[in-house]
C-alpha cells in the first residue's frame, strides 16, 4: 500500500488515503460519523436465558448509540384437532393472549428502569414473519435475537428462527448464543 497525501482535494474528509498498487482500489479512512449508528434496535424475546442475553446486549447498544429499544414477542396458538375432540369451553387464544402480555409487560418493566423510553411489540403469528413485519413498522436499523444453537437432526426438523431472520432482514441481525454453545 502507498500512502498518499491526505491534503490532497479528494481526500479532505478523511485523514488518509492509501491506494493498492496491486488493483488501483482507493481506501479512505472513514471519518467517526461515517460509523454506523444504530438509532432503533428490536430485540425479539422468547423469555428465554438466550433471549434475555440478548436483551442485556441490546440495553446496552441502545445506551451506546441513543438509540430506541423495542422489545417484541410473538406467540401462537397452538393447533391441535383430532376428529373425537370436542370444543373446549373457554377461549385458548384469549389464555394465551393474556399469558404472553403479562409476561412481556414483566420483562418490559425491567428494561425501563434501564431505558426509560423502551416499549414492547405482542404480536401472533409465526415468530420469524412477526420479527421481519415489526422491523419494518417501526423502521429499526438493527436486531439482537437470541439463538438457542441447535444442530443436526433438532435445526433440520425446528429450523432457526435467528437463521431465518438473518437470511431475510434487510437490517442487519446480531445473533447471541446460549452459553453453552461452542462459538
């Protein structure tokens, strides 16, 4: 690499310039602003350990860069029909509904007294579409999600919602590890 004089017009806003004689390619040294800067963050939470590492991750990204957090968890109803069963009495999805709120609201209380201005998303429906659809809603810039690093026969059958947020988001996906997962 030579180092090429960063007074020249073209370099100004950097505080170098190099050039690889190998391929003609010019590098500049990006100024601080030029970082990313995260401004929302969505942190999905399954309540899990996993989940709440994450979560620890995203409080403390979001007080980095003074950036919003929002938490979101999506449930669903399970679905189990058999042709003698009879209709339950008592609405299942109300249950869970309320179930699920109560818990986000648990989680959402501790966050706040981290970050005051955090909020929470429930939503229903398969985790990985509810993930993707919030990004966009609320337009965050980047998502922490924990995953539980299954392998093998378990990854094949279950798939990864982490997997499948990071092949799709078009933001950029932080996965977290269980601690017990070899990195």
């Amino acid at each position: 690499m030579k180092e090429v004089d960063a007074s020249r017009p073209d370099a100004t806003w950097g505080s170098a310039v190099s050039i690889d004689v190998g391929t003609g390619y010019t590098h500049k040294t990006p100024r601080p602003e030029d970082h990313a800067v995260f401004r929302h963050i969505l942190v999905p939470t399954d309540f899990t350990p996993t989940s709440a590492r994450a979560l620890s991750l995203g409080i403390e990204m979001a007080r980095h860069f003074g950036a919003r957090l929002t938490l979101l968890h999506s449930y669903e109803i399970p679905v189990l029909a058999y042709a003698a069963m009879e209709y339950a009495s008592g609405n299942l999805a109300t249950h869970v509904e309320q179930a699920a709120r109560a818990e986000l609201d648990t989680a959402l209380q501790g966050v706040r007294a981290q970050l005051p201005q955090a909020d929470a998303v429930l939503r229903e429906g398969d985790p990985w579409r509810e993930i993707l659809a919030t990004v966009d809603e609320i337009h965050a810039d980047l998502v922490i999600v924990g995953t539980h690093g299954r392998r093998g026969l378990s990854h094949a059958l279950l798939g990864s919602t982490a997997d499948k947020i990071a092949r799709l988001a078009h933001v950029p996906v932080m996965t977290v590890h269980d601690e017990d997962t070899p990195t």
